[in-house]
C-alpha cells in the first residue's frame, strides 16, 4: 500500500514537473533579449584565466546595463561643452573667460575644457559606448529574427493557471469555434498558428523592433559623429561691416581641420557683411534682452558665381554650397583715424572691441604699427586700449560703462602707449591684447598721463601733435563657417531613435491561446487564455474583446451552465491539489482572472 501511494505521489510529481516545462515553454520568453548567463561562483571566477576574464569583460561591456551607465556618462560629459566656451564655437569668448579666470587655465588646458568634443577622455566614452551598443543589438538582432520566423508557443494543457483566463460551454462543433477564433485573432493582427485543438496567437512585435530600432539608430548617429569628425571641418572669422569674406584658409582667424578636411577642400565662395540688424527690449524686466540678430550677406559660389543675399541669424545658418554659416557672436567696431604731427593719415580702420557683459561694454586694442615720429624724431609704434560703451556712462565706482547693448550713446576711453608693440618677435599675439612691455605710457607732461574721451566725430591730439579721432561706428559679427557632413545622417538618426523609444515604451508583447474541445455530450468547451510581458489590463480587455467577438459563432450554452460551473470548479479543486502556489480562487467558469 505504501509502494503504491508512492508511485501515485511520484507520478504526480512527474506530472506537475511536466505542467510546468508545458507552460513555461507556451509562455516562452516575452522579449527577444538574449538570455544572459548566469553568475559564475566566486571559485570558477577566479580561476577562469586570461581568456575567461577576457569573456567576462566583453560580457559586462555589451549588456545593456553597462550601455545605459555609458549613455549616461556621456551625457554628462557633455555638459562641460555647454558650459564653458569651447574654441570651435568661439575663440574670442574662451580668451574672455581665460582672462576672467586665470587660475583654471592651465588644468582646464590638461582636461581639454577647451575642446570638449575632441578631448581623450570624451573620445573614451564615445568608443566604448560605440562597441557596447553594437555588442547589444548583433544578438539581439538575432534573436528576433529567429522569434519572427518561428511559430507562437503552442497553447498548456491547462489554460486555467494563466494570470487572463475565460470559458465557457456552446453547442457549436469546435471546428467552427477554431476557424471563427483563426479570423477574429487575424483581424486584430495577431500572428496565428493552429494546434490540434488549440489557436495559438501573439502580438507586439513592433516593442522589440522599437528597442532594436533605438539602439541602432544611437549607433548611427555615434557613426555621424565620428564623419563629421574625419570629414568635417570648421573656422571663425570676425567681418566688419562692409567687409568682405573668401573662404581661403588665409583670412580664417582659427581654422580646424580634420583627418579628412585640409585647406586644400574648401569649397570656393565668399560673402560680404552688408549691414547687422540688432533689437534690444527698451522696457520692463526683460529691458536689454536681445529681440533679434540677423547679419544681411550677399554670398556668392565659385569664383564667377552670381551675388545672392541672404541672412544668417542665431540657429539659422546660412547655407552656402555644402557648408553652414552660422552667426555666433557680434559688438562694435570703432573706425579710428590716427595722424601723424605732419598730418598724414598713418591708420585709418575699423577696430572690432570685445564685448565683456551683457550691455556690451568692450575692451578695445588699436595698433599702429607705422608711420608714427615721436619727440626725439625716431620712428615708433603706438597702441591704445581702453573701453568702449555703446551707450556710455561713466560710473563713480566702476568708470567707463555702458547701461544698454545698443548704440544709444557710443563712447570710446583709451589711453595710449608708444614703444615696440612686440609684433615683430615671431610670438603669436592676440588683437584684443597690447604687449606694454617694452612701452611707454603718453603722457601730458611730467605728472597727467594722456587720455580720451571720443565719440564719433571727435577727436583729440597726441603729446607729439599727432591726433586720434572717432570718425564714425560699425559692427562687426563673428562667422563660424562649418562643413559637416555627418550632420542630416545624425538628424534623420535622431528622428528614427525617438519613434523606436516610443515603440518599445507603449506597445506591449502579448499572447492568446483559444481551446475548444466538443465533448462526449455533444457540447464544445471554449477556453481562452492570456499572457503578457509584464502587468496590464490591456490583455485583459482584450481578451474579453476576443470572447465577445466569438460569441457570434459559438453562443454560451445556458443550459449547461451548471453543469460548466461545476466543471471550472472541480478543475480548480485539481489544479490547487496538484499546484499549491495556484491561484484566482474566486474564479468562475465564465469570469475573466486577472494576476496581481
């Protein structure tokens, strides 16, 4: 008697172990990810030698968790880019704020700050990002498409113990139910296969498609990166009003390169600057805030090309041929007119001034490099500096500055020095900086040192009766004149990165399996059964839409609903003897269940 229950007992076993693989492989795996490999004991790790460390380095590289943190981090690496001014957009901003903090020069010059883009240690997250990502979607990619070719899982023997459950008896013959079931789950574009006396449907294939298509797409716009980094190129350029521009390496301020980008590919065009249109708020809070900046170009392509105008605004570029014109900075250039005690003209020029806050209160440089005799008759050179305010006030505390970013009321304050300027010592030497060193400061006389005050049209003699003068005002606008052609591939990239997030974020894997099975009676059984990727009503409804729609071709037979009451029950009595963990003890032979 012993022997025999437990044979029962093990038989039992047996057929809950069964249960189990039959259910475990009807639901299979609701996501296409690779299966990831279980941890190794801290023994077989240790001993697993150069080549296993190698496996489980690569392993740790491609998952995906590692591909988030270093998406992660390269967004925050990012950030400095945006933060400090980087020489590509604007060499003139980075020598302002190198002036202003001085002691963060040398170690931002180590990190890179500079050249964010460009530097070691963003170009380290870029290129293992780039292999983790392309060690993520290689099996992945295989793996959907091996779920896409097969079948969907055939239906378990007991549909009951599926978290969305429904049933319910008819006096249709179940073919019938089978083929109206075939044609309902085809109408809601589930993907079908029969079984014997089961429909096996599944849906939502567009959520790992979607997951595919985002991580694809970052790994296309990590690839336009990367050409426009070995094809592309870029420089700065600061035009004056009425002045004139040709894309030639020589009349570049900075000009940057690539592997790919020389001088020798410049495409052939140049534009003139015919006038800067700038508008400020006169009132309220926001007084002085910019309205507008548009710098009118007449551009033109080749060397015989026709005159075109055009403008280039801030975040609106102007295209010209296969390169971009983007419009990053603008201020005031004074026109200065220097002359000697003879009364010869010796400097004549507009002289662009370095804004420093945001009323456009300017540093300004002038160098006069020839034609100037100083009291002991030799030749000498003169330079000027000082501050120009477009609308100027001369405060008590702060001196020279200027109270709004327009030219309400220009002034010019420099002061004047005379000596070598040092430009003919091969040193690179910035325009917005004067090199006093081997210089003298003009002076009155033995005590009052010589300054001005000018406004446009004024102009005031020199200690050796030469004279400086504002003859008038211009403004001038800095160009950064870019080639890049990875950046429509990056854009379209992008576009397809946010549908494939929206795909694998909203749509949902879900299965259903239809049973009918016509018994001894004469009446069919229909069972139905739902199973999704993770908790949502969503299959729940539509599971009871699918039952709704079947009631058309196979009608509840009210008759027999006892008896199928009874039936439901005595197979959850069953199923709860033979699986102590089931659940849904409230359900009934025509409820829908639905997993906490």
């Amino acid at each position: 008697m012993t022997d025999d229950r437990e044979a029962a007992d093990g038989r039992a076993a047996d057929e809950r172990a069964a249960d189990e693989r039959d259910e475990l492989s009807a639901a299979g795996r609701l996501s296409s990810a690779p299966v990831a490999e279980q941890d190794q004991p801290e023994a077989e790790v240790v001993g697993i030698g150069v080549l296993g460390w190698l496996r489980w380095t690569w392993r740790q590289l491609t998952s995906m968790r590692v591909a988030l943190i270093l998406l992660f981090l390269l967004s925050l690496a990012a950030v400095p880019g945006s933060l400090i001014p980087q020489t590509a957009a604007s060499p003139s901003k980075v020598q302002a704020w190198q002036a202003k903090h001085k002691s963060w020069v040398s170690l931002f010059n180590e990190l890179g700050m500079f050249h964010v883009y460009s530097s070691f240690w963003f170009s380290a997250i870029y290129i293992l990002l780039f292999v983790s990502l392309v060690g993520c979607i290689i099996p992945r990619t295989w793996q959907f498409v091996g779920v896409l070719r097969a079948r969907p899982p055939a239906a378990p023997r007991h549909l009951v113990r599926l978290p969305v459950y429904a049933t319910w008896r008819s006096s249709a013959d179940a073919d019938t139910v089978l083929t109206a079931a075939h044609g309902v789950l085809r109408k809601r574009r589930f993907r079908t296969s029969a079984a014997g006396d089961a429909i096996s449907s599944e849906k939502g294939y567009l959520r790992e498609f979607g997951n595919l298509l985002f991580h694809i797409s970052l790994v296309a716009m990590l690839i336009a990166f990367a050409v426009t980094k070995l094809a592309g190129g870029q420089g700065t350029v600061i035009v004056v009003e009425g002045g004139t521009f040709s894309n030639n390496v020589t009349q570049y301020d900075d000009f940057e390169p690539s592997s790919l980008y020389t001088a020798d590919s410049l495409a052939p065009f140049g534009f003139t600057l015919d006038g800067f249109d700038a508008s400020f708020q006169t009132s309220g809070s926001g007084r002085g805030q910019a309205i507008n900046f548009d710098a009118r170009l007449s551009y033109w392509l080749g060397a015989d090309g026709k005159k075109t105008s055009g403008t280039a605004s801030v975040n609106h570029p102007l295209q010209v041929g296969g390169d971009n014109v983007y419009l990053t900075a603008h201020g005031f250039a004074p026109v200065i007119q220097v002359t000697n005690a003879k009364g010869e003209v010796i400097f004549n020029g507009a002289t662009p001034c370095l804004p420093q806050d945001a009323n456009v209160t300017s540093l300004c440089t002038i160098k006069v490099t020839d034609g100037y005799v100083g009291k002991d008759g030799k030749k000498t050179q003169l330079g000027f500096s000082g501050i120009f305010a477009p609308t100027a006030e001369i405060d008590s505390v702060l001196g020279p500055r200027s109270t709004f970013p327009a030219a309400n009321n220009p002034g010019l304050f420099i002061t004047g020095f005379q000596g070598d300027l040092g430009m003919d010592t091969g040193n690179a030497q910035s325009v917005y900086e004067l090199d006093t060193t081997a210089m003298k400061q003009l002076k009155l006389d033995s005590t009052n040192l010589w300054k001005a005050q000018l406004h446009p049209g004024q102009g005031m003699k020199l200690p050796d009766g030469g004279t400086i003068t504002m003859t008038g005002l211009k403004q001038w606008a800095n160009f950064t004149v870019a080639h890049n052609p990875g950046t429509g591939s990056a854009l379209v990239s992008s576009a397809l990165a946010i549908l494939g997030l929206i795909g694998s974020l909203f749509v949902q894997r879900r299965r259903i399996w239809v049973r009918a099975v016509t018994g001894a009676d004469g009446v069919t059984t229909v069972e139905l059964a739902g199973l999704a990727r993770n908790e949502s009503s969503r299959i729940a409804d539509e599971l009871a839409e699918v039952a709704l729609a079947l009631q058309d071709s196979a009608p509840a037979d009210r008759d027999g609903e006892g008896d199928d009451d009874r039936r439901a029950d005595d197979q959850r009595a069953g199923d709860e003897d033979d699986d102590p963990s089931a659940e849904d003890p409230e359900l009934t032979a025509t409820s829908l269940s639905k997993e906490r």
